[in-house]
C-alpha cells in the first residue's frame, strides 16, 4: 500500500438511537442495552485514496459526508470494517474546532499548530505567514470568543494549511468566508495539490469542485453511489438532485403518460423524463456555414431541434457553456430571457436559435441543453424534460494580435488622459 493514502474497508458507522433520556443516560456507566434501531451514518464503504489525488464528496445533506471525514481524521471509529491513513492528516471539519474561546488568535494559532505535529521551532518560523494568510488585523491579538464566523475560518484555515500536511480534510467550512478568501482558499488548495497533497473537500458548490478536484464520490444514504472523475460525478449528482425534483412535481402532471424512447445525441450524461426530447443540436456562424471553430468577436449560432411526445405548455430551452476543466462559463435559459415557447402537442417538432458574440480565450469548450417545463420565476415548479451535458462543443482558435488571458474578454473602453505637469513650488 506504498502509495495509498487512505483506504476504507467496508466501513459502516451507527450512532445509537435513544428510545428513553434514561437508557442514554445509563449507557455513560456501561449500562447498555441492545441499540435498537441504529441510525446509519455510513453502509458498507470500501474506497481507496491514492497519494496526490483530490478527492470531492457530493451529496445531500445526511448522506454521510462529514461521517466520512470524522472516520479519516480519526474522531471518531468505525462500528464495523477499517480505516487506514498514512501520512500527516490536517483536518478543516468543524468552525473552530479546537479553538479555545479564551485564547487569542496567536495562542490557538500556536496550540493548533502543536496538536498538528508542528515543533516549537517550526511554529516560530510559520506564525507571521500565518497572520498574513489569516488577514484579520489587530483581531488575531483578541480572544476568538470576539470572532465572527468568518475570521474564524481565515485563521483555522490558515492554520492547516501551514502545517503542510499529507492529507488535508476540508468540509464546507470554506463557505462562511467572504468571496475573496474563497477564492485565495481554492487557489492555495490547487497550489498544495500540485505539489502532491492529498485532498478531500467537501462542498455543495460543484464549480468549486471542479475546480480544485479530479475525481470525487457521491454519497447516498451512507452509500457510494458513484466514484468517478470530479465532472462526471458531480454531474451525476447534479442529475439525482433535479430529478429528485421533478419526480415530485410530475406527480401533479398524471395527464403526461408515457415517454417515447430516448433518442441519440451526442452525449452520454443525460437525464430528465423524456416527454420533450432534444432532437438535433447544430453550432454556425453568422453566414450559416456549420462549424466547430471560432475566433475572437465572431457571432455563434447554437440551433437546437426539440420534439414532444406530449401535449404542453410553458416550455424553457436553455444552453450552457462550460470550459475544458467543466466549470460554467455562461448561458441562459428562454424562461429567464422572457421569451415564450408556443405550447407544443404530441409528436410536433421545434426549433430554437440562440446567438451569441464569442468573447472566450483559447480552449476547448463544451455545450449543455436542457429542455424544462417551468412557471414559477423561482424555479420550485421545475421539471427537467431533458438534460444533455456535452451535447456539442467548440473550440476557439488563438488571435495573436488580440490575446485573452482570462476566461472570456470584456469589452471595455479605455479613456488615457493627458499628464499634469507638477505644480511649481
């Protein structure tokens, strides 16, 4: 197991589920009766973690995630199967935790530190990086009790990262920063994973997950329901969600019937109920020619074909753009842009145009469709019909004479104003 890191075997965890407060109580003395009606965390998981891999863990909430993390960093045991960890582990699992109130931002600095293997001598040296990275001021001279949720997880996060762990354990704590420390976090995760960490990070944001991880878990009731690359299952997730969703609000649409079979488009991650279906998805250029190459400022036609097996009203098409790593780039949906599809009956066809000015820097780029019915502006009425990610793609070529070195350019004007010469004394 040279270059593993982490390995479960068949690990399950129950807690105990108290019928009485007196047999909770009881139990503290050894007084314990057969635990009935366990509640089980985690059924049955068997994962191996190689070193170096950054890992992500999607799902619900109640699915087992922070279970996972708590058995890795060693908080808790398992009831069942082993847990093997080689290497220095840093886990980010809980605001604050090990923080003691009364101690300043330096003195649970140098205590947190400590517990996480740093010696005396490397604690000296990392201190002021520490501040720096932490970024909270003159507060980290102040009692955490003073803190806000957010310059806790500066500090904690700045903690753990400078113990230059093996493995680094982070769950959603991330998410009560302010916008700029997430991205710094995320840009530090992705520096450590360069330099060979291995990483498990929990979040609810896909994009972050995709971002800074290249494979990841969806967990289901305790279950590994999928373990595959990072876009590939959060996709799968993303799909369960919806279709979580619209199985709920279907049940309001008996007049629907049956679907027709799933026809064949050139994408294997597709879900929905399959009572709109996208027929045909084409990329153009503005004079008509069918093409999968683009350069800077020209005009994209996306044209997508749909076709119903049923009669319905208040249909939304909509497309996203996504980058080669999967993160989003943009898109937009009819229902957003306010423009109404005609109500479609059983067997009719109908095609949908969207146009836009290519703005992206050189790259490979992926199309999703989706076809949805919806009413409500706040989508709690949505029904995914059909969902293709990957339908179609583009690539933009390289403009040496009008670079991009961001994701997508601007437009921007650019006003130079004479200089003001220096006052004479």
């Amino acid at each position: 197991m040279k270059n593993v890191a982490i390995s479960l075997d068949n690990v399950s965890k129950a807690y105990p589920s108290w019928p009485k407060p007196s047999e909770r109580f009881w139990s503290l003395f050894g007084r314990n009766r057969p635990i009935r009606d366990p509640l089980w965390a985690l059924k049955g998981v068997t994962l191996e973690i190689t070193k170096g891999m950054s890992l992500g863990v999607v799902g619900r909430n109640g699915a087992g995630k922070s279970t996972l993390m708590q058995l890795i960093a060693g908080t808790v045991a398992p009831t069942s199967g082993s847990v093997y960890v080689d290497g220095r582990v840093s886990p980010l699992l809980e605001l604050g935790a090990g923080f003691n109130p009364e101690f300043t931002g330096w003195e649970n600095a140098e205590l947190s530190g400590a517990i996480l293997g740093l010696s005396p001598q490397e604690l000296n040296r990392k201190l002021n990086s520490i501040a720096a990275f932490a970024d909270i001021g003159s507060s980290i001279g102040k009692p955490v009790k003073t803190y806000s949720s957010g310059m806790f997880a500066r500090l904690a996060f700045a903690v753990a990262v400078h113990v230059e762990p093996d493995i680094l354990l982070v769950d959603e704590i991330l998410s009560v920063g302010d916008l700029g420390f997430q991205q710094r976090c995320l840009t530090r995760l992705r520096e450590m994973r360069e330099r060979g960490l291995t990483l498990l990070f929990v979040s609810h944001s896909p994009d972050a997950i995709k971002s800074v991880c290249t494979h990841a878990i969806f967990l289901q009731q305790g279950r590994v329901a999928h373990f595959g690359t990072a876009d590939d299952t959060v996709h799968r997730y993303l799909a369960f969600m919806q279709e979580e969703t619209s199985r709920e609000q279907l049940v309001l649409e008996s007049g629907w019937g049956k679907t027709m079979e799933r026809n064949s488009i050139l994408s294997t991650l597709r879900h929905g109920t399959g009572h709109v279906q996208i027929k045909r998805v084409e990329i153009y250029r503005a004079s008509g020619e069918a093409t999968r190459a683009f350069v800077l400022g020209e005009t994209i036609i996306l044209e997508l074909e749909i076709e119903s097996a049923i009669d319905v009203v208040d249909l939304s098409v909509s497309f996203v753009v996504r980058d080669g790593t999967g993160v989003d780039i943009f898109g937009t949906t009819t229902f957003d842009e306010r423009v109404h599809l005609p109500r479609m009956r059983t067997g009719e066809t109908q095609k949908v145009q969207f146009e836009f000015s290519n703005t992206l820097r050189p790259g490979n780029y992926g199309v999703g469709i989706a076809v949805n019915r919806v009413t409500r502006r706040d989508y709690t009425d949505n029904i995914v019909l059909d969902q293709a990610d990957g339908a179609s793609g583009f690539v933009v070529l390289q403009n040496e004479d009008r670079p991009v070195h961001y994701k997508v350019h601007q437009e921007t004007k650019v006003r130079v104003f004479e200089p003001v010469p220096r006052p004479l004394a």
